[in-house]
C-alpha cells in the first residue's frame, strides 16, 4: 500500500473510539467518528471527508438513527444518501461500507424495543442490497462480532452496544480483508 495513501474512517462513536493506525500502517488513517452521530449528521458533514482527498473510506453507522426510534429503511436510505454525496464528490476513493454491528440486548441501558437484533438485522438486510446495486464493497461486521445467538458477545461489550478491545481487534481483522496490498 502506498504511503500517500489516506484512508478515512466515518461513523459514530464505535469508530471514533478506536485507533485505527494498525489498520494499515503506511496510510494516513484519518478518524472522522463522532460520538451520539446519526447517518444524517454525518451526511451533513460529509465536507470534512471531502476535504481529506481520502483514496478509501470504510463507512459503519446506523445504531444511533435505530436508538433514536428511526426505522431500518430510513437508515438504509439515509446510507444511499451518503454514497451518492461520496460517490460523486471523491470519485476516485474506494468506498466501503460496514453493517451494523449487534447489540447485547441484556446489557442496554436504553428503550430495549428500539434497539433490538432484529432491527439492525434489517438495516443490514436493505444496506446489503443496497450496496450490492451500487457495486459497492459491504463488510459484514454483524456476523463478525455475532455470538450463536446472533447477539454482542458478553466479552465485545461493557453497556450493551460499546465495543471492548477484543472487539476491535476483530473488526480490524475484518477491514484488512478489504485493503489492497
């Protein structure tokens, strides 16, 4: 991988809580996670992508927009949104974008009927689609961080929704499948 090679980092405050410099060490790796963001919040802070010249831009958001009551179909097009503003302001980055990942239902301290498994397995299900109709690569965090019960293992998670190193160790190990060397 080349050294000039920028790659950014969008989402909420599962990516903004990791350092991601392992990812790929030659790389400018550029962290544009905030904390509590919803897919439109970061749609209308796109420019700061833009303004990266990112050659890459690994994209997980969708968890808050479903703790807020939103529905998996608006995250899905909320996510469309965002690629289409990507796609045809950095033309030349690689854009991939990453499911959501699972929640442990026990251990959420919010409204547990808006946060469930099976929400976000719906968002995943239309982000897939969707991505697949834009030629789009889609890195299936989901079943990465899934126990047998399709939830957020006990060691991946303090609250239920935040992930633990051992999470991120995996999540890393699932991105640098999607690097080209």
């Amino acid at each position: 991988m080349p050294e000039e090679q920028t790659i950014v980092m969008l989402g909420d405050s599962l990516t903004e809580f990791n350092v991601w410099d392992s990812l790929a060490p030659k790389a400018r790796i550029v962290n544009l996670g905030l904390s509590g963001d919803t897919t439109m919040g970061i749609f209308f802070r796109l420019n700061l992508v833009v303004h990266q010249k990112p050659d890459l831009v690994f994209l997980q958001a969708g968890i808050n927009d479903l703790s807020q009551g939103r529905t998996p179909l608006e995250v899905s097009e909320n996510h469309e949104k965002i690629w289409q503003s990507l796609l045809s302001r950095v033309p030349w980055a690689k854009l991939l974008v990453c499911s959501l990942a699972p929640v442990r239902e026990e251990k959420f301290c919010w409204d547990t009927e808006v946060l469930k498994n099976s929400r976000v397995r719906q968002a995943n299900d239309l982000l897939i689609r969707k991505a697949q109709a834009h030629n789009l690569d889609y890195i299936d965090l989901y079943k990465a961080l899934s126990d047998n019960n399709n939830e957020l293992p006990d060691r991946f998670t303090d609250d239920g929704v935040h992930l633990t190193a051992a999470a991120y160790e995996v999540w890393l190990a699932t991105l640098k499948n999607f690097l080209v060397n």
